[in-house]
C-alpha cells in the first residue's frame, strides 16, 4: 500500500500534468504485477468494490472516531477519507497476524467481500495502516480517488512509460479487466498486443421493431418465441468469460453459474432466465419462471448462496455472434442458426439450451399459435428474417417483435392516494380489487398510468366525494367505481391477502358503466396465473 499511497499523496499536491504523468509512469513501471494493475484500475475509475458504501465509512466513524472531533476536522480537511485517515484511533494493541497489506492483497479482499464481512474487515485494515495508507484505501473504497487523475490522463501516462500509443491502449482497453495482466505483458514487450477479437469486448446488440399491421411471409421469416428475462451477451475470449447487458454493462458478477459455465470462446446472444418448477413437461423447450423470479436476481451486487440456489439462472441461446476468433456476423441467419445449434452442444445443458422455433406454414396459423400462448416466460413471439445478417442496431424488415396482446380484468376501485410531481395534488394512484366466492373484495394491483388529463381530475373529484375513511395519506372510497384494468400477465404472491399480483397494471378504461357488484372474481384472475 506504501507506494501507492505515497503515488496518490504526491498527485493530490502536483499541479502540472507531465509532472502527474511522469509519476503514474514511474509508478507503474517500479511496481509489480497484480499491484500497478489495481492501481491504473483505481487511477481510471474501473476498482469496483461492491461490498463497500459511503454509509460504511460514516457508521464506521460513529463507531470508532469522536463525531464531534470528525465534523470539526472535516470542515477544516474538506475530505472524509483524509478526515478519517487522520483522526483514525490506533488501537492500544492490534492483534499479530499475517495480514497481506500489499495493495493487490487489500485489493482483492475487498472485493471479495460480503457486505457483512465489509465493516470489520475495513477497520482491522485501518487499524494496521499508517494515515497515508489508510487515506489511499479509503479513497478507493469511496470509487472516487480525486486526486486530479483522468482516465485518459493514467493511460497517457502508461503508454508514456512503456512507449505504447495512447489510442492502441484505448482500442483494446474495453477488452481487458483489471489487474490487466495482458496489458502489462503487452507493455513489457512479453506478449502480443492484446487483439480485439481475441478479447472478452461487448459488441452492439441486433434489435427489433414492433410488428405493426404488418403481415410477413412465413418463407421469409423464422419465428422464436420471445422469451421474458433479459437480454445476456456471452463473450469468452482471452481466457475470460464475461456477461453483458442489453446496456453493455458488464453483469458477469451477479450470475457466476452462468459465468463459470461459458468457457467455450465465442461471443452468443440469448435470453437470461431462472429455472422454473418442473410443472410437468414444458413445449417451449425446458421450464423457465416469470420475469418475476428473475428480478431476484437483478441489482444485486453480491450474490448469495441461497439466491443461487431458490433462482438459478440459465441462459436461452437465439444467436452467435462469434464462433472462436470467427466473425459470423456477415453469415444469414439460417447458417448462424446452424452455427449456433453446434456450438450449443458443447455446452453444459444445465445452463444453457437453443430457444425453439415456431412451426408455422403460414401467417395466420403463427397468429393462432400466439394466441394460445399461456407460459409465463413467454412475452410474444420475434421474426427474424432468415437471409439477414446479425446487424447491430435496429433495421426495420429484420427482426420484428411481437408481443402477446394484454390481459384485461374489471375491478373495483378500493383505495385512492395523491400521485408524485405534477399529480401531487390529485387523487391519482389507484388499488383496485376483485370479488372472492364469499363477497369480499381483496385488493389484486395498484395503477396510475393509463388515463388522460380529463380523467385524473375526474377521478379526484370522484374519490373526495366517495370518500369513507382515510388513514393518513389513503383515502378508502366507496366500492362501486370500476376499472378495467390491463395487464401483461399475473402471478402468485405471498405478498398479497388475494394471493395473485399482476404484472404491469395500467387503466385502460374507467367503466362506469359496469356495476361494481358485476367486477371480475378473484377466481377469474386465479385461473390466469403462469
Ligand atoms: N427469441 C428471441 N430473439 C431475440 N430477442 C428476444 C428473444 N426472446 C426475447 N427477446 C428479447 O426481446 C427483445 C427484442 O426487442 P428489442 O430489440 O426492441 O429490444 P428491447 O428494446 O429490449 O425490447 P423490449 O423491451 O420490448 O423487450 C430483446 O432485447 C430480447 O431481450
């Protein structure tokens, strides 16, 4: 930690910017390998350490440091991980252990960790640092070094050092994840420049079109199912497998079985989805569960044990992109779908299956085949057009999305609260219920999307002038307003008295012309269940 801490002390106090090159420079050829890659990767804001929050570092400082004395001393430092730096109490005795406190040590632990494990961890590291030391980790487990240090300025000053070009270090360098050892190698003149082909990059996805009254010829299209999960780029290359979001964002980390499973080298596109319950035989291909389930696992920085166990994820291929080092971008889509079923078969069947194709002669026998479609991981159905090559970006005439028509239910207003910014004054978020056998009305979803200008103050008027009760901010109404509610499909929850949630409700018509005693039965929505 001692170099880098000294590295980050001196760029925070030099101004001019050969002088900060010629410090991160010297800094990454005196330091060995993992340690200098940490540190670009700090220097370039690409250290991700997921376990640690700003609120860490202030219960910590409650914890450990006099808040007074904080408060006071930050507003004469002006930085929290200077002010903690300096004011951290050492403690009387730190227990002997064998601590690696070399920064690609510190480094790696901190990434590993659990959000448990985060705050002891962080405070027996503070506990065994000099202040400097302690300044250089907290800055980094803060994400922003600030120490006048762009990304490009680090890189200029590598390719400086090692007499590389900036803009070739800036080609491969959303190729290669950090302690970036091929990079070092490439440097040194130990390895080859780092190939873009030969990298785990992400490269644009192929996107479709809605299908407006359009009717295509089934001899020009294949039809797949569209799939509900989430779009998932599979790139191994280098040695290394990374996993890529529709955005290009890099979720290798929150689906590791996924990850360690894709080791063949190529670059495929499919569908990110957790396994459902065997509920019997599926005909799509192997079960999948609703958007739901998979939502489990989204936005989650660490990924537990039991998550990995209740939502495994398996990913449902559609295309490749690469076969090796190959580019089979240019090849029609009936030989990429040919290329991808071989290349498939390689793969751990547990993880990864090819999404089945829609037999279907002509355009109205797909229509029916949509219609009858119940299975919750499916959303519609795509088109893609067979002689096509896999261009990135959306192209009308390639690829058509076709999503599955809405589902509707009429039901009866219960509960009625004010909305946010310009409906802040109105009565505009809506519960709504069904009927049980027994009578009673159970709240089903929640809605404020769907009605114009006209209706939202139509419908405020209604509630305060229907009003029976209010707790706090919800004003209970009378039950005779009904709504006819859509929806793209519904499950079962816990969460809910009625037992069901739909997904994406939206009021698609106030039906005063239905009486409230006629809205729909719980059982109707039960049935609709996938
Ligand atoms: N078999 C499939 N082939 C291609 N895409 C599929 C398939 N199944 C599901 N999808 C999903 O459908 C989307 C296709 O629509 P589009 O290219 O417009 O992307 P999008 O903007 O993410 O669309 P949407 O939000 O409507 O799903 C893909 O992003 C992908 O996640």
């Amino acid at each position: 930690m001692r170099a880098f801490a000294t590295l980050l002390e001196r760029l925070v106090y030099t101004r001019s910017r050969n002088a900060k090159l010629k410090l991160i420079g010297d800094y990454l050829k005196e330091t060995p390998d993992p340690d200098r890659g940490w540190a670009l990767a700090a220097l370039t804001g690409g250290l991700d350490l997921p376990a640690i929050k700003p609120a860490l570092i202030r219960a910590l400082v409650e914890e450990r440091v006099d808040p007074v004395l904080f408060y006071l001393s930050r507003d004469y430092v002006g930085d929290t991980a200077e002010t903690v730096s300096l004011i951290w109490p050492r403690p009387d005795h730190v227990p002997e252990t064998d601590l690696d406190l070399s920064l690609g040590a510190v480094v790696e632990r901190m990434r590993s960790l659990s959000r448990s494990e985060a705050p002891g961890v962080l405070a027996a590291y503070l506990d065994r640092l000099e202040p400097e030391e302690r300044f250089a980790l907290l800055k980094m487990a803060t994400g922003a070094l600030r120490v006048g240090v762009t990304a490009r300025l680090a890189k200029t000053a590598l390719a400086q050092a090692f007499g590389l070009d900036v803009d070739a270090v800036e080609e491969v360098w959303h190729g290669i994840a950090p302690p970036y050892p091929t990079l070092f190698a490439w440097a040194e003149g130990q390895g080859a420049q780092p190939r873009a082909e030969a990298l785990p990059v992400f490269r644009s996805f192929m996107l479709a079109h809605a299908l407006e009254d359009v009717r295509v010829d089934m001899a020009d299209y294949a039809a797949e199912w569209k799939w509900d999960g989430i779009r998932v780029q599979l790139v191994h290359a280098g040695g290394e497998t990374r996993l890529y979001s529709r955005a290009g964002d890099d979720i290798t980390r929150g689906f590791p079985e996924v990850a360690t499973a894709f080791r063949a080298p190529g670059v495929l596109d499919g569908e990110l989805m957790v396994k459902g319950e065997a509920q019997g035989a599926d005909e799509h291909g192997g079960a999948a569960a609703s958007f739901n389930a998979l939502q489990q696992r989204l936005n989650r920085k660490a990924v537990t044990a039991k998550m990995l166990a209740d939502y495994p994820a398996f990913v449902r291929l559609y295309d490749i992109m690469f076969d090796g080092t190959e580019d089979l971008r240019e090849l029609p889509w009936t030989e990429r779908r040919q290329r991808l079923e071989t290349f498939a078969a390689k793969l751990d069947p547990a993880r990864f299956d090819v999404s089945s194709l829609i037999e279907a002669e002509d355009f109205t026998t797909l229509e029916a085949i949509r219609a009858g479609a119940r299975d919750a991981s499916i959303e519609g159905v795509m088109l893609k057009r067979r002689d096509s090559a896999y261009v990135a970006g959306r192209r009308v005439g390639l690829w058509y999305k076709w999503k599955r028509d809405p589902l509707t239910a009429d039901c009866v207003v219960m509960y009625a609260q004010r909305g946010n910014g310009r409906r802040s004054s109105y009565y505009s978020d809506f519960t709504f219920g069904c009927w049980t056998d027994e009578g009673e009305l159970l709240p089903v979803g929640k809605a404020y999307s769907g009605i114009t200008d006209e209706e939202l103050k139509w419908l405020d008027r209604w509630v305060r002038n229907h009003t029976v009760q209010r707790f706090g901010p919800v004003r209970e109404v009378e039950k005779s307003l009904v709504f006819e509610v859509a929806f793209d499909s519904i499950h079962s929850s816990g969460r809910h008295k009625s037992g069901v949630a739909m997904r994406f409700p939206r009021i698609a018509r106030i039906r005063t012309d239905k009486p409230a005693a006629e809205a729909d039965r719980l059982e109707t929505l039960q049935r609709l269940i996938t």
